[in-house]
C-alpha cells in the first residue's frame, strides 16, 4: 500500500520523495542519484575528450545532469546524514552551512543548464569547453560537503 499512497502523494504535489521516506531511505535515494549523475560526468569526461566524440552521447549524459541538478537540494533533508545509521559521505557543514551548500547547488544548476545548452547545440567544442566549469561545480560541492570514501 506504501507505493500506492507515496505516489497519489507525489501526483498531488502533498509530498517530497525526502518527506515521504525515511530518512535510511532518503540516503538510499540520493547515492543511486548521485551515482547515475556521476556516471554521466564519467561520460562526459570521457567523449569530450575522445578523438570522435559522440554529441548523441554527450547530449545524454549532460540530460542526465540537468535532470537531477534541480533536486540536489532536496536531497539532505535534516536527519539523513551520519546520525541517521548509513553510511553516507554527507558533512555536517550540508546543514550547518545552508548558505554554502545552496549556493554549491545553484553553482551547480547552473553549470549543467550551460552544459546541456552546449551539448544541445551539436557543438563539441561548445560543449568541451562548458565541461571544466560543471567539473568545477561538482568538485567544489565535493570538497566542502562530501567527506572521503571508505
């Protein structure tokens, strides 16, 4: 019944997927998100950088990133870091600093959106030389919110 109700929830706009879970699987959540947008950064890297690149390939891994970028946020509701019993490479600065880590999101919204503009043009140049700044992005997030893998 869970399904059923979470998605007349979602359909009716009551609900976040961070509301509507809990907060184990609210972390569940956004490392299989995280793993698709990295996934798709991998790919990116990978044919810009590629003799023939593929702007097929390109446009859908940026389309990738564009989906999720607009949700990061939403993502780290309070509650669903270490304390929550996961295992999660999320800091505490995530809630501690809320300025930081919503300007690290819009930081991020915005590289993707100029990174997907570039791969929807067809330009592979364009869309090269968009990736450092979404790399940029990613990486800043990375340094001052993810803490080190185990």
């Amino acid at each position: 019944m869970k399904p059923i109700v979470l998605a007349s929830l979602a359909a009716a706009g009551i609900a976040s997927a961070a509301l509507a879970f809990a907060p184990a699987d609210t972390i569940r959540m956004r490392q299989a998100n995280y793993k698709q947008m990295g996934g798709a950064m991998h790919g990116l890297i990978e044919q810009t950088r590629s003799g023939s690149p593929s702007i097929a390939e390109i446009r859908r891994h940026s389309a990738v990133i564009l989906r999720y970028a607009p949700q990061v946020l939403r993502w780290f509701p309070r509650g669903t870091g270490a304390e929550a019993g996961v295992r999660t490479r999320a800091k505490a600065e995530i809630w501690s600093d809320r300025p930081g880590f919503r300007l690290a999101g819009a930081r991020l919204l915005v590289a993707a959106r100029q990174m997907d503009g570039a791969a929807r043009s067809g330009d592979v140049a364009r869309a090269r030389a968009a990736l450092p700044a979404l790399q940029r992005a990613c990486g800043g997030c990375h340094e001052g919110y993810r803490g080190p893998g185990q």
